[in-house]
C-alpha cells in the first residue's frame, strides 16, 4: 500500500506536525529559528527532541546531522548522515556547507562510498510474469496451486484472475480497494483487506477511514464474510494462523488486531483483540508469522521492524547494524529465520532477505534482493510459495495527478518477479 505509505510519508514531511502532538511542531520551529539566528546550540537541543518525537522523518534528519556537525560533534553527525542515506542516497550533503567540518574526519570517505554503493542497481531476481493490468492499479496477488493468479485492484475494487495464458478476468467485486490478500489453501479460504482510498473509483469523503475484511471461498469466489471497521482504518495487511485467528495491521492508527472468526454464512461476528501500540508506534504495515507460530513480526512503516510474542504478548523491536535501516518496509514475510522486506519508502525502492540471529531480535546480515533495479516502479506486496518469493514490482501509485485521477500514460504493465530462496 505504498501510496497511502509514502502519501503520508510526504504530507507528514510537514503537517504530520500538525496531526501530532503541538510540541512537535513547536520543537520544529524553534529548531528552524535557532538555525536561522545561529544559535546552533539551540538548535541541537530543539531538533533532537523533534527526533526523538519522530524518529527516521526526512525533514528532521538531516537538520540534526546539520546541528551535530555546527556544535562539532562530527561523529554524530556522520552517524546522521549514514541513516540519512540509508533512507534517501539522493541527499546531498557534498554541497551543503552545514558539513563542512566533517569532511576532514576519517569516515567521511565511507559516506562517499557508502553513496555510490546505493547508487548502483543490484538486481538478483527474475521476472516471473508481465500482466496487461496497469490500469486497474493492482497492490497484491496470490498465486493458486494450478498457477493461476488472483490480482487485486486498488483503482477498480475488484479482484481479477489471470489465467495461465494471461488472460484477465473479473472474480469478486468488493467494498473498497483491494489491498493485502492472504489464501490459506488447507480451509480454502482467502482473505482479503479492502479499505476506502481516494485512488479508488466512486470515493466519497464519508468513507474515508473505513474499511472490510473479506473471507472469499477460493473455490466459487462467494463472500462467506467480512467485518467492517469505520472509524480511523485502513486495513492494509493481514496475516491468517493455524487457530484460523485473523492478525491485521491499522495504517491509519497503529493498532494491531486478533480476530478470532467464525463460520457464519453472512457478513457477521468476529471476536477481536485490539492492540494499542499509539505509545511508540506509528503506522504499521506488513506482518508475518513464524513458522511456529509463537511470534508475529510487523514493520511499522517509520520506525523498523518489531516482534510480538503470541504467547504473553511481549513486544520487542527488532535490532540491526547501522548498515541496515528498517525503515519504510510494506511488506513483510518471514521464512526460515529470516524476513524478506520490501522497502518502498526508501531511495532507491530495494527488496532485502534479512538473516535473524538465534533469538530473533537481531539482523545478523542481509542479501539484497532487488535495489534500484529498473522494474521498481514501486514494489509492495508478495509471496513466498514453493521456495521462491514472488513479489509485485510496479504498483502504480506514482500515476496519479493530484486529484487521484489515474493517467494512464505512466503506466506500465505489471511486473511480478521471483527470487529463489533456497
């Protein structure tokens, strides 16, 4: 759902202070103030604390590796500069005279080179499939057992199937737009988030933070049934265990879910857990079960990754060297010990194998999937089946004018590539 993600990412660039607590904003201006007067001490003390409000933020970063570098603390500022380009190598910071002092320092040149190494394209998988789907704006698949796929459209509200030979046909309509699509095969279900998003046909401001969770017969393609959430939701992800209990993650507000479902033949009763996590969290996004069952991994789409213990309900974030930075991932998917992550808020767009430590806390090293490769159009959402991941390379989101009118000469074909895992 990388449109709702990086439009938030965008709009929160400046009047996410606004939607935030008010001293975020007042430690902002101050910081902006305390520059502009050269009183670069304040200016430290004021952009830490908006940092610290609201971590990895593309507007606050840079200014606090800029305050670290103007009150002479160089190691800090390098270390700024290194999450910087970890989420955005495009910055410039050769030509912004804030860095001057630190150019003398010893580990400059690895930012230099660290840079350059973003730059470059590594592109490791496959294309598996070209689809003649662009305009339905598709955001998630799933591939059948005979290898046919199911497509979900985000501008159509509607999910299509594709036949082996390419061919697109309707399947289900549904509510709103199609985002995250989960099949568990031994019930012959699939389970289908839609939420209410202006990119979509027929969207009315009333709607707005709504959204369904559908449970589709794999088999017929009926509606058995769904739940409604309708205030301040967007349901963009779900992830089904073996107890057949629902775990979804809020967009719009960073609560996480547990349905518990049941077998009514009608759009009915679920029995849910709501998980508050407003005290640190931000905008959740992908999530994935262990292959035991005893954890869920979730991105939260500013933050970085975090783990849930099913069991008590602990919650523990997930660690990584300053290599890496977990930063704007949608979807997320674990196997083997390790999370395949999709980093769409990031510059360049990269899809990363990331290789967990015994206890699970701790990126020990990472295997580039997919970086800056030309098909990142803009990756979202995939799967892992039979040792392979498969994932959506090319969502459209990026072709849409500013009164989400899609124009359809940005775009492409769909592009869902593999990597191979084993």
């Amino acid at each position: 759902m990388k449109s709702l993600y990086l439009g938030f990412a965008l709009v929160l660039s400046f009047s996410l202070f606004a939607q935030e607590e008010k001293s975020l904003q007042d430690y902002y201006t101050a910081a902006t103030s305390a520059y502009e007067a050269k009183n670069y001490e304040l200016f430290l003390e004021n952009i830490r604390k908006a940092d610290e409000m609201r971590p990895n933020h593309p507007a606050i970063v840079p200014k606090l590796a800029a305050a670290w570098a103007l009150t002479g603390r160089k190691i800090r500022s390098i270390q700024k500069l290194n999450q910087m380009l970890l989420m955005d190598a495009t910055f410039n910071f050769v030509d912004n005279p804030d860095f001057d002092n630190v150019r003398t320092h010893k580990n400059y040149k690895r930012l230099i080179a660290l840079q350059t190494r973003l730059a470059e394209e590594e592109v490791n998988d496959e294309l598996y499939m070209t689809i003649d789907a662009g305009h339905l704006h598709p955001e998630s698949f799933v591939i059948l057992k005979n290898g046919e796929m199911l497509l979900g459209s985000v501008r159509e509200k509607k999910i299509v199937k594709v036949g082996l030979d390419g061919k697109v046909t309707d399947w289900v309509e549904t509510p709103y737009a199609v985002l995250g699509m989960k099949a568990d095969f031994a019930r012959g279900n699939l389970w289908v988030s839609t939420a209410a998003m202006p990119e979509m046909k027929g969207f009315e401001q009333a709607d707005n933070g709504k959204s369904v969770v559908l449970q589709i017969d794999l088999n017929t393609g009926k509606i058995i049934q769904g739940i409604s959430y309708d205030e301040e939701s967007i349901i963009g992800d779900l992830e089904v265990d073996q107890e057949n209990r629902l775990w979804l993650s809020n967009s719009m507000t960073p609560f996480l879910s547990r349905d518990n479902t049941d077998t009514s033949d009608y759009l009915g009763a679920f029995n849910r857990k709501q998980f508050d996590l407003s005290d640190g969290y931000f905008n959740l996004q992908g999530l994935t079960l262990t292959d035991d069952e005893n954890y869920l991994y979730v991105s939260d789409y500013i933050k970085g990754l975090f783990r849930i213990d099913i069991n008590d309900t602990d919650i523990d974030d997930v660690f990584a060297p300053e290599s890496s930075l977990l930063k704007g991932i949608d979807g997320l998917y674990y196997y083997d010990n390790s999370l395949i992550a999709i980093h769409n808020g990031t510059k360049p767009y990269r899809v990363v194998q990331y290789f967990l430590n015994a206890s699970g806390l701790n990126i020990e090293s990472e295997r580039i999937i997919n970086r800056g490769g030309e098909s990142l159009g803009e990756p979202t959402l995939g799967q892992v089946k039979d040792g392979y991941f498969y994932y959506l390379a090319n969502s459209p989101w990026q072709a849409y004018d500013q009164e989400k009118n899609l124009d359809l000469s940005k775009v492409k074909p769909i592009e869902i590539r593999r990597f191979k895992l084993d």
